[in-house]
C-alpha cells in the first residue's frame, strides 16, 4: 500500500487526516482503491475507512464531519478508551 495523504471517517464520524490519526495509531492507504486501515503499532487492524484526498472530495460526497487532529481521543472513556 502507498503512503498516499487524505481523509477517512472515524469510527465517532469525526473527519481526521491519514497523516495524522491520533491514538497512536497508523495510517496503511491505497490510493488506488481509496482504502484506508487504521492499524496499532504492532500492525492489529482497528479501522477500515475510505480515503478522500481533498476536504473537497470530503464536501462532495455529502459528507459533513467535523476536522479533528490526532490529540483528539478516540472513542469515549466510557467505552474503554
């Protein structure tokens, strides 16, 4: 998979940047298949998202997310994270 910088939905449906997740995780995309996984350090997939290259790509799919950067947490405490 490329190292290709985009957009994907979080799990809370926060808009978040593949250069940076946040949570300590990583990003693996394909920019071919506009795929992205969200992995730990160790390599233990969390997260399956598309990518959107641009905000504008993000607007034209109808999508309506909030940016986050990665100091934002993932999940909430009462869920375990």
């Amino acid at each position: 998979m490329s190292g290709a910088l985009g957009f994907f939905v979080d799990w809370d449906g926060n808009l978040r940047s593949t250069a940076d997740p946040g949570g300590g995780y990583l990003c693996d995309v394909d920019g071919v298949a506009r795929y992205v996984a969200v992995t730990t350090k160790t390599g233990t997939l969390v997260h399956e998202a598309t990518l959107y290259r641009t905000l504008d790509a993000v607007a034209k799919a109808g999508i309506t997310a909030s940016l986050v950067d990665g100091s934002v947490p993932w999940g909430k405490k009462s869920e375990g994270f």
